[in-house]
C-alpha cells in the first residue's frame, strides 16, 4: 500500500507566501473603522455614500466567491491568485488616493473582485500542496487563524497608521504583500486546474451573482435599521434566482457547483455548521465592540487593542484541534467546540452594566476558541473530502457560508439586541425629556450618549444608565440566545458528521484528467 506523498520545505514555504494575501483580505473588512472621520473630513460623504463604502467591499467579495472559485478551477488557481494581486494592488492604488466619495466606493468594490479571487485561491491551492491529512490539516488550522486575526488586526494597524500618515495609507500597506506574491508565489506555488471541468459557464456565474449579492444585502439592511419592506424583498428576489441557479446546475454535464459533491454529509454538513458559527462569531461581535467604546468608554484605538487578546488567547487552539483530529472523531471535537463557545456565552450573560471588562474578554475569549475549533476542522471537512480538481467551488462554498452566517448573525442577534434595549430604556428615562430627545435615546446607545452629553448633570448621569443598563440586558439576552444555539449546533454536528471521514488521496499532476462529476467516490466511515 503507498503511502500519502508528504509535503516538504517548499510546499510549506510557499503556504506561508499565500497567508499575505489571505491576511490582507481579511483586513480589509475591517481596516476602515478608525478612517471614517478622516475620509469623511476630506471626501464629504453622504450618509449613503459612507454606507457603501463600508458595504461595497463585502458585498463584491460574497457575491463572486463561488465564481472565482469555479474559475480557478478551470483556468488555474494560481493564474486567478496572481490576477487577483494585480487587481487587489491596483484597487489599493486607487482607494488610497481617491479624490471623491464615488471613486472610494468603486474602487472598495474593485477590492472585492480581487479579494473574492484571494480567498478560494489561497485555501484551494492548501487543499493541493497538503496531501497528507495531518499536514493538510496544521495548514488549514493555520489558514483559519490567519483568517480570524486579519479581522483583529485591522482596526489595530489602521489606528497607528492614522496616527502617524493620512487615511490612504490604510490601503497602501497592500501594496509590498501583492508585490511579494506576484514575485514568489510563480516559483513556489504549484499550478493546478481541473481539464476535465469544460467550458466556464457564464450564466451561473450570473445566476450566483444575482443570488447572493440581494440575499446578504437584505439581511445587512435589516441588521442595521429593523424590518423593511425594501430589504425583504431582495432577500425574496435572491432566494427566487438561488432556485433557478440550482435547478440549472442540475442540468449542466459540467455544472459550476456539483451537487452531489454539497449533497455529501462530509461537505453539505460542514458547510451548514460553518454558518452557524460564523453567525455566533460575528454576530456577536458588534455587542464586544459597543461594550468597549460605548459603555467603558475606551478609545477606538484602546477597544481595538483590548479586543485582540481573544486572538492571542486562541492563537494555539487550531493547531491543537487538527492534532486532536487525528485520533478522535471530529464530529464529537466540532461539538465540544460548540459546548465551549457555549459556556463563553454564558459568561457573557453575566457582564455587568458599570464595568464587565474582564468577564467580557473572558467571554470573549472561551467563545472565540470553541468557534475557531469548529471552523478549522470544518474546513478541513470540506477541503478533505472534495476532489482535488473541485477544491475551488469547495472552499469557495465554504467562505460564502461564512458570510451569509455572519450577516444573518448580525441581523438576529443585533435585532434581539435591538429589541431589548427599546423596550426597557424608556423605562429609566427622567421625566420631561424632549420627545426628538427620547426618540433618539430609544434609536440606539450612541444616540443615548449623545443626548447625555447635552443634559443636566442630573439627567444625563440617569440617561446614560438607563441607556447602559438596557443595552447591557440586551446583550445578556443575544449571549444566552447563542449560547442556546451553540448547544443545539453541537447535537446536530455530532449527529449529522459523526463516522464521517476525510478520504486519503495521492497528488495527481496539474492536467490529469479527472473524475468525471458523477463518478465521485464517497467519503468514508468507521
């Protein structure tokens, strides 16, 4: 019996070269939150045109994951990795030194074409360089860490670097990574693409666009302003055309996405709890960040900072997940992951409204690495089971779950949030408060702190506890809700992926044919 070929020195030098862009990518979900007031300063934006500087790069990168990932497959995934890094170079360039709000805006969604061709490249090339399952398993726990810290450290690099240049400077630090790639990655990285895929099928592509793109900007709409008939509407419209794209992949010989692959429990089930975690990961996340600045009253630059210690604290989590994975059914590792995020949460349900900081980082922390264990095996799940030739739409399948879960975490747990906080801050409210006044108290706890800091000592020291008090029960009831969701995830992962295995495989070179679509071997069980 021959055994699984390992990767050596160059394989692993040449994943290092592809985190650059795997971090830069997630950076930049974030790395605008310290350069509003700059561009807002300089560029004059609107309120709608800043929202969509914000949004624009999210939406792209969701919408064209699986387009890009089923390109790659067919014309090369490190052609498409070294075509994104000229876009992604070449958008930074035009962010950077943007002289209207509308230039910004298409050049954040110039980012996220080349961002949506970054990411599957990047994790698909991981699924071809790492035969062996242990290898291929560290890489992918490396791979999720990356992931997860580019988002912290976003805010983090962007407050020192505006401390010290202009708000371009934020998209300029893109630019030594891409150069580094274009430079490194032709010699070690190895090219693979799928011969046997036929033609790249523009309609679908089409068809994946129109499906996401108004399904996350739904639920994004309804996260940031409450139930609308607009944001409801596109989410119908989206699940509308996700139906006519399936339905045509049914008929395609050589479909962008193979159904019978997502129909697997090792792929559709990862995915699914995939989604579930990310809705916890970030659906959460917003009631961190409001803690930090809003109820302690820490500077962005100082939130940002306490809020990296989740991170460091998990930094080793993934590797020791993979490890673990090994010798124990990962089905039961993923649910443990699930039990730990939720004794995270039920930390958090215990953060009190004057201060909370270290029951709030320790929350933080103990959910973050139950998530992050469940998110790195998997990937690895996916990864493992799909076909080399498929690795693409695979992992590109994975990451689009990753952002319809956290912008449906957004939308739900941010509306129980929501809920909470308008129903009770009226209560605790002084009396003869202007009624625009009372209104924007009960819009959100900024407009609150705003109002506060023009009252009375007397009324504004009333508001803002009031205000606290109430946002603070709201995240005690998201954190409870997630908690309980994080138990029922762990059933249903123990339940749907146990007994499910990552089939062993060995390298085939870069224009083998391959299995044709319905040939595909199943993945195995104990």
């Amino acid at each position: 019996m021959t055994s699984t070929p390992r990767a050596g020195r160059r394989e692993w030098i040449g994943f290092s070269v592809l985190m650059l862009p795997l971090l830069l990518v997630s950076m930049d979900v974030s790395v605008l939150y310290f350069a509003v007031p700059f561009i807002s300063a300089e560029l004059r934006p609107t309120g709608t045109q800043q929202l969509w500087i914000f949004d624009i790069y999210g939406f792209v990168l969701a919408g064209l994951l699986i387009t890009m990932g089923a390109l790659g497959d067919r014309i090369g995934r490190r052609r498409l990795l070294l075509c994104g890094a000229v876009a992604f170079g070449a958008a930074s360039v035009l962010a950077a030194y943007a002289d209207s709000a509308a230039t910004l805006i298409a050049a954040r969604a110039l980012l996220g074409v080349g961002g949506a061709t970054l990411m599957p490249s990047t994790l698909a090339l991981v699924r071809n360089m790492f035969h062996d399952e242990k290898q291929r398993g560290t890489a992918i726990a490396i791979w999720t860490a990356a992931l997860t810290g580019g988002i912290a450290i976003g805010p983090v690099l962007s407050g020192i670097l505006l401390e010290h240049f202009w708000w371009g400077s934020v998209f300029l630090i893109n630019l030594p990574a891409m150069a580094l790639l274009l430079l490194l990655a032709p010699v070690l990285v190895p090219e693979f693409r799928d011969v046997a895929a036929g033609r790249f099928d523009v309609p679908s592509a089409l068809l994946s666009l129109a499906a996401l793109l108004p399904v996350i900007y739904g639920v994004k709409e309804l996260a940031r302003a409450g139930w609308a008939t607009g944001p409801g509407l596109a989410i119908a419209a989206g699940l509308l055309v996700a139906v006519v794209f399936v339905r045509r992949q049914r008929r395609l010989a050589y479909p962008m996405v193979d159904l019978a692959l997502v129909r697997r429990r090792a792929v559709g089930g990862a995915i699914g709890v995939n989604l579930v975690a990310m809705f916890a990961m970030v659906g959460f996340a917003i009631f961190t960040t409001q803690h930090l600045q809003s109820v302690l009253g820490f500077s962005p630059l100082r939130a940002a900072l306490w809020s990296l210690l989740p991170s460091v604290v998990v930094g080793g989590v993934a590797p020791a997940a993979a490890a673990l994975a090994r010798r124990i059914d990962r089905a039961f590792l993923i649910g443990a992951g699930f039990v730990i995020a939720a004794v995270g949460f039920a930390v958090l349900t215990r953060v009190p409204a004057d201060d909370g900081l270290m029951p709030l980082l320790l929350g933080a922390s103990v959910y973050a690495a139950g998530l992050v264990v469940v998110m790195s095996l998997v990937t690895e799940l996916v990864l493992g089971a799909a076909p080399p030739e498929r690795a693409g739409v695979a992992s590109a399948l994975t990451e689009s779950s990753s952002e319809l879960g956290g912008a449906l975490g957004m939308a739900v747990l941010g509306s129980l949030g929501n809920a909470v906080y308008r129903r009770e801050v009226a209560d605790g409210l002084p009396g003869g408060l202007p009624s625009d006044a009372v209104d924007s108290v009960r819009e959100t706890l900024g407009g609150a702190l705003a109002v506060a800091g023009g009252l009375p000592t007397e009324a504004a020291v009333a508001v803002r506890h009031a205000a606290v008090v109430a946002f603070t029960d709201g995240l005690h009831l998201a954190a409870g809700a997630a908690g309980v969701l994080m138990l029922l995830a762990a059933v249903a992962a123990v339940t749907t992926l146990r007994g499910v295995r990552v089939p062993v495989d060995a390298p085939r070179p870069a224009d083998a044919p391959t299995t044709p679509p319905h040939q595909l071997p199943a993945p195995t069980a104990h």
